[in-house]
C-alpha cells in the first residue's frame, strides 16, 4: 500500500494504492469514474484515455504510482456547468457516436491535441485518432467530427 | 415527395449526450453492494479429458469465498442444439472453456487464486478445421452427438462430428448437369475472425433466497436468456429477470446465450451474492464466440448465352467445440446463392465440431461465404464466357416472378437490384482505369447482395406506448441498442405517425425483462422493419382509444372525428374540438365524472408467414423481408509492400425508405469498414493445439483510421417495402457482403490473380505480386 495525492476533474484526492494498480483501475473502482472505459489489456484501443498534466495517456497501461501530484482530467470533466464541451458537442453533431465504448478516449485524445495546437493538419488529427479503435463507425464519422471541433473550438 | 416531418431527417441520437459525457452505463460499470468477483480456469488444451481437479490450495487464498467446478453439472444448455456445459465436466473441448472458477472479494484476489487450481488432464486429438474432424478415423468431440435435444429440423449424424446437415434442393439436379454448357468452379475460405467489439463481454448473475435471478449482460437476447436460464434452474420465468445496459457493440457475438450460462453456474454456488465475470480481451477472443471459419466448394453452371442454369455447393463450417450457436450460421451460408435465379440448386451444409471456440453470429451471419463465392465465380464466369461482367449479372438478375433458391417467389417490393448495380457501375465502372505504373497496380472490382433476416418463425418484437398527462409519449420496447441507432428511428416512427413534436417522444434507455416487452432478440438486421412495424401499429390503437374517449367527450361517432396530435376536432367544423391532454387519462366532464380508457397500447410485429425449412427440400419462406444492393471498389496495389490500398468503396443499396440519412450511412460506412477487416487484416489464428496465438487487439489488428478508404460512396435507392414502416427495410448486415468479393474481383483486375480465400494479407499479396513479376519476366 502507498499514499498518493493528486487532482481529478480539478478536486484534490488522496488514495491508498496497490503496486499493481494502474490509473484506470482506481479512477474506475475506487472513484466511480466509470466514463473512462477499458477495452483491451495491452494499451491497444484507447478507450481508456484520459489527460495526466495535459497529456493524453492510455490509463490501462499507466501505473497509478505515477499520478502521484499530478493533475488528472477524465471525460466527466468536460462538460461544465451543464454545457457540453464543443469537442463533446462536434462528435453529436456529426454522428459519430454510435455505441459509444469508444467515445470517451476519443474525446480525450482529441481534447490534448487541439488544447497543444488548435491548428493541427488532417494529417495530425488521423495521426492522434490512429491510436483508437473503434468498431462500429468507419471512422469516417469521427474524423468529420474531429474537424468539427477544431472549427467550434476556433469559434469560441 | 412526401412531406414527413421525421422521416428521412437527420434527427440526433437520443442517447449521445450520455455516451460522450461518459454517464451512460456498461456492464462493467454496474456495482452492487456486496458483489463478488468471479474468475474463470480455463484449459492448455484444446481437447482432453479431466482426470482430477485439485481446488485445496486456491479455497486457502486471501479473498477466496468459494471454488466452483463443473464436476456435478447436470445440464447443458441452447436454443438450437442443447449441446453446451455451462462448465466442462469430464471432459474439454477448447481452449477457452471453463474448467473452474475462483468467487473472491475482488477481481484481483480472484486472479490470483485460480493460478492455484491444479488440474490432471489426458491429451486428445485436437482438430481445429472441419476438414480433418471429417476424416473417418478422427476422434469425437462429443461422444453424445446425435443424443442432444435439438430443433425439430435439424440433422446431427451420431458418431461424427457433423452436428448438422443441411441440404437444399432445387429442381432435378440429373437435369440441371445436362442442362448446363459451360461450369465453374472454387473452392472458397473464410477463416476464423471475431466481432470484437471494443467493449468486452460480461455477466452479473445473482441467485436470490427467495428463488428468483438476476442476471445483467451485455447481451442482445435478454428474453432469450429469461428462457433458458429459467429452464435450467427450474423456476418460472417469470423469476427470473434480466437488465440489458447500454451496450458497447456487438456485431453479433453478444446474441444467443453465451457465458451467461456459466457466470449463472458460478453464481448458483453462491446463493445471495452478486456475482460478476467481465471478460479480459484475451477472454473476449478465447471464452466468447468467434466468427465464420467456412469453406464452401461451389460450382455454377451456365448456357453458352449467360443463362444460369445450376448451383451447387458443399459448406464446410468449423463452428467449434460447440454448435448451438453456430448451425444457423452454416444453413444460412448454405441456401444463400446471391441475387441470381437458378433453376436447379444443390446445395449442402456440414456444421462440424472443432477444438476451437464456438463460432456465432458475426455480421452477416454466413451470407457473407456464400456472396464470397458466388460473386467471385459470376467474375470468372464472365470471363470463361467473353461476356461483360454486368451484362452477365444483369441477365440473371432476380426480378418479378423469379424465384430464389429457397423457393420463394420475387416480389417488385422486394427492392431493386438492377437500380442497385447500375448505381455502383456508374461511380466506379465508367472513367478509365489508371494504367499500372512504377509503384502501383490498379484494379475495380463489384460484388452484389442480398440478405434477408435469418430467424425464427415466432420471432416477434413487442412494443408498449404510453401517452403522459402533458401530451407526450414513452415508448418501451424489448430492442436492444447497440450503437445502430434504433433509439433515433423509435423516435422518429413514433412521432411521425403520432404527428407529435419529437422532443415529446421518449425513447427507453434499458432493457429489464421485468417491465420490457417481449422481443425474441435483436438480430438479423430486423429492427427497423418488425420493431417499426411494432410501432406503428401501437401508436395507431393509442390514436384509435383517443379517438373512442374524444367520441365519449364530444358525443359524436368516432368517425366524424379527426386527430392532428395536439387535439381531436370535428372533421366538418374544426371549432368542436377537445385537446389530446384532456384525454389521456379519460376524459373528465365538469362535474368530475370521468370516461374512458387511460391512453396507452401495446402490439407486436413479426415477418409475416416466415417458415421453417422444409425437411425434405430445405426450401420455405427463409427471408421474407430482402434488401438488395451492390458494391464496388477502386484499389491500388503497393508493389513494394504487397499493400493494398482502397481508392473509393461504394456501396448502393435499396433501403425502401431512408429514416435518417447520417445514421443510415454510419452504418452502411461501418459495416464496409468491418468487411474491409475481414478480407485485408483480420484473423484469428489457431495453432495446431488449438491454441489461439492472437487474442489481443494488437495482435488480431483490425483497420484503424488510417485503413480507411480514402473515399466512401453511399447511394441509397427507395423501392418501398410493404411490410417496412413507411417503405423502410432492414441494413445492418448488408454492409460486409458484398467487401470480400468486391476486393478480391478487384485485385483479378490488378494482377490477374484470381484468391480464393480470405484474408489476404500484405505479405501474401507481395508474394503473389513477385510470382507474377516473374511469370512476366518468363523466369
Ligand atoms: S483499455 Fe487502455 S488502451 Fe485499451
Ligand atoms: S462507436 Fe462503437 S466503438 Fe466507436
């Protein structure tokens, strides 16, 4: 066991942790963050995203050890004040949520690169999206959105 | 053009703020107070007997509450072939199947202590393709074949390992050989892939003291699982009840009862306990259901003037260690034989045991081998007979009075493939084809489709509407939504036909057999079409009970009214009218005195005069509701990499009515995307144990972001169906048929291969590619 501190959604936590623990396993057991979903055991798919000091991690393969003083952002984070962020609102728009398992990451992922350079490329938007799996939608739907939010966000 | 106000329009999904704002919730994201975590024991061998089971060492660990073994299971389990253990009794039959289970306070502690399970095993022949389980002296995977209950249509043949055949018969097959000019052949493979959907399966079964059972699953059979589940244990069904959350894709191996049957054996140890298995990925891959594994030999014959004459074909399905939820799969692939009409088919189907994990529904659900095939050989047809692939194709077409295979007789409602192809020949046939160059091959290649639901004959979908206080609706079915989006046609159906503001309609969020109506389960690319049709005909009876209660309040009969969704009125003086809110709960005259019924309706929809197979023919009324359509693809072929590299896929398909364009297309572009996986990337690979060496999303790669076509064609063609809501007719499978087929026509048209079998992998593709270049240099 081991004592760590560090801010979720911007609320200090402190929490006893195991070795083995990774950050996916204690945001989703210990503090009920269910949005961060897991989807395989490798850091393959991505659905785990979240953001550690602004940048997006694969949280299944990111040990819990390391969050210790950091800053932490999951997808239940985003929306505030009963608004949607308009990264969260450009994928309704554009119907790329389909089941949905996948979503969470790609919102992250999405909100680190466009917060870092809200001027990237396609080509660096399909280079982010690349470390994400999703089954059900082609992708071509995630990337009309990815660019919705790049043109919402530049709007704000 | 109509003016529907729902119909057609890209409304947003109802439930897309939850699932972008991470509040909407999984299986996995379910805790009750005082769960236990299972964790499941499962084999180093594909086939082989237990000996003894050694459970002393895992009860002593931290956490443990309780160790489970299948050694005093009584039953097995299905819905076609009861031919499943809940947990392996004496002996297994795949790598993957459960074996023991360790019950503990956490997940972890769980893990840790089946490693101390010890097991004495005595090794058997393992076969993982129904080739060699075939062969006369192989060995039995079930020495029980044949003793099995099973439906009344099937055929297992005892001491093999045919679990069924199947075989369709049409017309006098001695004629059609003499009949035929020129003939054809192939020998096709589908090998083994997965759904893998990106969330993992789970169950949460939990035995109460009082005889009833919860189970939570990520299932899309719930009423399925109420039945077999009561059946096993003995209780009513009404005892049992089922929550179906939000699930997290399916693409079929979430259907049929799958591992809710061992976490409910688990569970059933542990009387008053919550208990919950979620699947690892690897598990997802080993322990759930796979997909296809089909060879099919084929032969089509033909007059020299194009005219198909004959169809044959032998379907070599492995479907695992375990048939149940394979066998409609092999009979599926087995009387599919395209949009074509044959006068003669002879067609046969072998669903065979093998030591790899039970093959499932995998969108598509078998049409996709047979369009495999048949779409491949009407190319090499063309070819033999110097004629244009389309003009071929286009003889033969299905069309009015036609028959299909199955003996059913082609109806014009049934869609228009002709429109379909000529769509498809227009985006990619008609400009010029790049010429080979330095880096690259080019080829196009079109496949067309047809698929209709592969049910059962009472399958139905229910549908309760209820009208609140305020004038709005809630609408509950027994549906289960997977992504595809039913909860934005739900809407949409019911307000257009309730002529209600949709934000006045609302959809159900969950299925809870306890207040669901029954739907048998939600498969076969059926929703739209039955559930729709549900829908239509409840909202409907509620108009009507407004109606009799506005007669009541207006005293006048029924029919000298009219309603407009916001009141009823006198159809020859609008001013005498009474408001749809003071008539949902009867109407109250002044004095208090209140009338008639509270507003709500229920109704079902099934495909009408769906049948069994006749037992003789294997002909009967199999499909019912078809969608048409056709597929076609430009690539290009890396010659350094053996890449292949997709330049446009279009798809067109007959949909009767679009209900809303950008999920139609979400769907249509998703189903390519997963046909892409499946002909270039996607397979699951067993050793010659049984052994499955890539059961990990990094391994089993299927196409990311970067995979995707550089251009997507979607052009829908509305021929209304009569059984459809509004003309509508079902989508979800078709996407994938017509993939394989198309890519592999076009890769012929690149390098003048002709493949046989899918996947085709870069690697290969380089080889072929050198092969070729050598053949050309005359080396
Ligand atoms: S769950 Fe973390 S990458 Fe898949
Ligand atoms: S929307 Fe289902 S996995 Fe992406």
């Amino acid at each position: 066991m081991e004592k760590i501190n560090f801010k979720v959604n911007g609320v200090l936590k402190t929490v006893e942790i195991e070795g083995y623990e990774s950050l996916l396993d204690i945001l989703r057991e210990k503090f009920n963050l269910t949005g961060t979903k897991r989807g395989c055991d490798d850091g393959s798919c991505g659905a785990c995203t979240v953001i550690v000091n602004g940048e997006a991690v694969k949280s299944c393969i990111f040990s819990a050890k390391k969050v210790d003083n950091a800053e932490v952002i999951t997808i239940e984070g985003l929306a505030k004040n009963g608004e949607l962020h308009p990264i969260q609102k450009a994928m309704i728009d554009s119907g790329a949520v389909q089941c949905g398992y996948c979503t969470p990451g790609i919102i992250m992922e999405l909100y680190s690169l466009f917060n870092k350079n809200l001027d990237v490329d396609e080509e660096q938007i399909i280079e982010a999206l690349s470390k994400h799996l999703c089954r059900c939608t082609g992708y071509e739907s995630i990337l009309d959105g990815a660019k919705l939010a790049q043109k919402y966000l530049k709007e704000k | 053009m109509s003016n529907y106000s729902y119909i057609g329009k890209n409304i947003k999904r109802p439930d897309a703020v939850n699932k972008v704002t991470g509040k909407a919730i999984f299986l996995d994201d379910i805790k009750i107070p005082n769960m236990l975590y299972a964790e499941i024991l499962t084999p180093p061998y594909a086939h082989a007997k237990i000996l003894s089971i050694d459970t002393s060492e895992a009860e002593k660990m931290e956490g443990v509450v309780k160790v489970v073994t299948g050694k005093n299971c009584k039953f097995t389990y299905g819905d076609c072939i009861k031919d499943r253990y809940p947990m392996a009794v004496d002996k297994v039959r795949y790598i993957g199947e459960a074996v023991a289970a360790v019950i503990a306070d956490t997940p972890h502690n769980a893990k840790q202590a089946v490693k101390k399970i010890k097991v004495e095993y005595e090794k058997l022949p393992v076969y993982t393709d129904a080739l060699d389980s075939l062969k006369d002296d192989a060995v039995l995977i079930h020495e029980k074949n044949g003793e099995y209950w099973h439906l009344p249509s099937y055929k297992p043949i005892p001491n093999t390992n045919i679990a069924n055949y199947y075989v369709l018969k049409k017309g006098n097959f001695d004629e059609a050989l003499k009949e035929a000019e020129v003939v054809v052949e192939g020998e096709f493979n589908t090998k083994f892939g997965s759904s893998s959907a990106i969330e993992p399966h789970g169950t949460i079964a939990w035995f109460h003291e009082d005889n009833t059972i919860e189970i939570w699953s990520s299932s899309i059979c719930p009423a399925i699982i109420q039945d077999d589940i009561a059946r096993t244990y003995g209780v009513p069904a009404s005892n049992v009840r089922v929550h179906i959350p939000e699930i997290g894709g399916c693409f079929g191996y979430k259907s049929d009862v799958t591992i809710e049957q061992t976490v409910a054996y688990i569970a059933s140890h542990m009387k008053g306990y919550p208990v919950k298995w979620v699947a690892s990925r690897k598990e997802d891959y080993t322990s759930s259901l796979i997909g296809h594994g089909a060879r099919i030999k084929m032969k089509i014959g033909a007059k020299r003037d194009g005219q198909l004459v004959f169809i044959q074909s032998k379907v070599y399905h492995s479907t695992g260690a375990y048939a149940d939820t394979g066998v409609n799969i092999t009979m599926a692939a087995t009387h599919t034989v395209g949009v074509y009409e044959f006068p003669y088919a002879l067609c046969e189907g072998y669903t065979v045991y093998t030591n790899t994990p039970p093959v499932g529904a995998f969108r598509g659900y078998g049409y996709q081998y047979a369009h495999l095939a048949v779409e491949r050989l009407m190319d090499i047809l063309a070819r033999k007979l110097g004629m244009d692939k389309f003009e071929l194709r286009e003889k033969n077409y299905l069309r009015k009075d036609k028959k299909f295979a199955t003996g059913e007789v082609f109806n014009e409602d049934y869609g228009d493939i002709k429109k379909c192809s000529d769509a498809i020949k227009n985006i990619i046939f008609e400009k010029e084809k790049p010429k080979e160059d330095e880096n690259y091959f080019y080829g196009r290649g079109f496949a067309a489709v047809v698929k209709a639901p592969k049910g059962a004959s009472n399958s139905s979908k229910g549908c309760y509407v209820k009208f609140n206080g305020d004038g709005s609706v809630s609408v509950n079915m027994g549906g289960a939504e997977v992504g595809q989006g039913l909860r934005t046609v739900i809407q949409q159906i019911a307000a257009e036909t309730l002529k209600i503001d949709i934000e006045k309609i609302h959809c159900y969020t969950e299925i809870d057999t306890q207040y669901s109506p029954w739907e048998w389960q939600t498969i076969g690319s059926m929703f739209t079409v039955q559930g729709g049709r549900a829908l239509i005909r409840a909202c409907e009876k509620a108009i009507d009970k407004l109606l009799e209660n506005a007669s009541l309040a207006l005293r006048v009969d029924k029919d000298m009214l009219e309603y407009d969704g916001e009141k009823i009125f006198l159809k020859h003086n609008p001013n005498i009218f009474v408001k749809i809110v003071d008539l949902v709960r009867g109407y109250m005259h002044e004095d208090g005195v209140t009338v008639g019924e509270v507003i709500q309706a229920t109704s079902d929809a099934r495909l009408p005069r769906y049948s069994n197979p006749d037992p003789e023919t294997g002909m009967g009324n199999l499909g019912v509701s078809y969608t048409f359509g056709a597929q076609g693809c430009e690539i290009r072929i890396d010659k350094k990499t053996g890449e292949v590299i997709i330049d446009n896929f279009a798809s067109a398909f007959d949909i009767g009515k679009v209900i809303n364009p950008v999920q139609l297309r979400g769907q249509i572009v998703g189903g390519v995307m997963i046909g892409i996986g499946g002909t270039l990337y996607e397979e699951l690979k067993f050793n010659k144990d049984g052994r499955l060496i890539n059961p990990h999303f990094s391994s089993y790669r299927f196409p990311t972001i970067k995979e995707m076509p550089k251009k997507y064609e979607v052009v829908f063609i509305e021929t209304p169906e009569s059984i459809g809501p509004y003309g509508a007719r079902g989508i979800g499978e078709h996407p994938v048929l017509g993939v394989a087929p198309a890519i592999l026509n076009a890769i012929y048209d690149a390098i003048g291969v002709d493949l046989y079998e899918v996947p085709i992998s870069k690697e290969k593709m380089l080889e072929l590619i050198k092969d070729k270049t050598k053949e050309k240099a005359g080396v």
